[in-house]
C-alpha cells in the first residue's frame, strides 16, 4: 500500500485555509492512506479554552470532517487526522480514522501537554486497534509518544501501523518513534506540523519507521510536504528477532506485569 504524511503549517481560526492546505498538498496524489498532523482543522496554540471552543465541531456535524469523507471517497483512500473536537460542552484533542464510508475510528489523546490539560478532557477512547481494509490501525497524537506504554499496548492488541498526528515542540520524538517501531515491530507514521504559532514553534520532520526502526521517509523541518512511500504491513505480523526471539513471547510480564490486564480497555 501507499502511504503518505502531510506536513503543513495549520492556521488558528482558519478552517478554510487548513481545509485549502490539505487539498494542495493532496493533489492529484494516490495513496492508499493519508496520515494529517494534530489538530489540523483548527491549529494548535489556542489563546483560551474559547478560543479552542470556537474552532471545535462535532464530528457528526464538520465541514472538516466531512471534507475528509469526499477526498477519501473521491481517491478511494483512508485518511487520519487529528481534530478539535467538540462533544456537547467539551473538548477533546482527537483523531479519527475515515474512509469513503464516513469515520470509522475516534481516539481522543491520553496524555494532554501543557496547557492542553486547561483546554482537552483527557481521552475517554481507551486505544482502539481498527480492523480496515489496508490493515490494523491504532492511533496515537503528539505527547503520547512520551508513554511506550502506549505503543506497545496497540502493538499487543494487534497494530500493524500506529498513525501519529503531532504538532511537536520538544526536539526528542523523532529520534525515539523508530525504536518503538523495532521493539514492537510495527510502522509508525508521525505526520507533524511546522511553523510557528504565538510562542511555539514546531519542529516538522514528519518520520515513518519500519518494522526495523529503519526510517523510510523523514520530511523537512520547515517545508509543507507530502510525503509517500509503498509499505507492506504484513511485515508487522511476525514479532520474531532472531530464530529463538520473539519480542512478544519472549516478554517476562510474570516480572513486570502484562499490559493487557493492566491497561483498561
Ligand atoms: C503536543 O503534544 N502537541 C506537543
């Protein structure tokens, strides 16, 4: 399959611009699944929680939204985007998975980031591992890369790619999302975001690993770009190292405990 992350800059109170990115850069492109950065429908450094309220939609009723649902329809394609989302009078720092059926998967980020936490309910999703046509898809937003808990949880539960929306700031994640995909041998896709916004600037560098930690596609630091590669995500099915290591059998969780009783949901 094909893959490809967009890296662009969101605009604050801007829906029609980000809507506008996302077609330029989309193109005439043809992959089988697109990965957008966090909170693409709205930008990220929201002055109040408001301000985060005025740029939020329900996902039942989202001009973003639905916009998503005629590109995937229109290039037969799933497509992951982070999206302020608005549920009754809260707010949730959220993914959803879509193809030309409409959403077909919500995450709403476990591990907010700093004044995130005045702004986003925590997520109430739990980690979901979505069944799809392309493969198992779990997904994971920004800060979270923060937990490997996370990322072995969906790993366990069968993630052949883990799809990561992010507006970073912390210069660290790129360097640490490939070990992630070589210990659980599984894909990671971080889409991230440019640009500058208020007092933060976020670092791009979109990156996709494969199931060896190897780096397959890694973007700029400041430019918009799609960036695509062909994968296979069966690769992700055998969890073996060497002919005696597999890293799932081999794990002692009579020592440190097993993440499947520990993690609920
Ligand atoms: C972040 O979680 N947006 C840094």
């Amino acid at each position: 399959m094909k893959i490809s992350l967009l890296q662009f800059s969101p605009r604050l109170n801007n829906l029609q611009a980000n809507l506008d990115a996302v077609n330029n850069l989309i193109g005439a492109s043809d992959s089988d699944l697109y990965i957008l950065p966090e909170l693409a429908n709205s930008g990220y450094n929201f002055v109040d929680k408001q301000n985060a309220f005025d740029n939020s939609e329900s996902i039942k009723n989202s001009i973003y939204i639905d916009h998503l649902i005629s590109i995937a329809k229109d290039k037969n394609a799933h497509i992951v985007s982070g999206f302020c989302e608005r549920d009754g009078d809260k707010l949730y720092n959220s993914a959803t998975l879509i193809n030309s059926d409409g959403v077909i998967g919500l995450y709403r980020k476990l591990h907010l980031f700093l004044n995130e936490k005045d702004i986003f309910e925590p997520g109430d999703k739990g980690l979901p591992v979505f069944d799809t046509a392309l493969g198992k898809i779990g997904m994971l937003i920004c800060f979270d890369w923060m937990f490997p808990e996370a990322w072995r949880h969906l790993a366990l539960k069968g993630a052949q790619l883990i799809a990561h929306p992010s507006n970073l700031v912390l210069p660290y994640c790129q360097s640490v999302t490939p070990s992630y995909a070589l210990v659980n041998r599984c894909f990671t896709a971080t889409a991230n975001r440019i640009g500058t916004e208020r007092n933060l600037t976020f670092t791009g560098q979109s990156l996709l690993a494969d199931i060896n930690g190897n780096t397959v596609i890694k973007g700029s630091k400041d430019q918009s770009q799609l960036l695509s590669a062909e994968i296979d995500l069966c690769l992700a099915n055998s969890k073996s190292v060497t002919a005696l290591n597999n890293v799932f059998e081999d794990r002692r969780s009579d020592i440190y405990g097993d993440l499947n009783t520990t993690i609920n949901d």
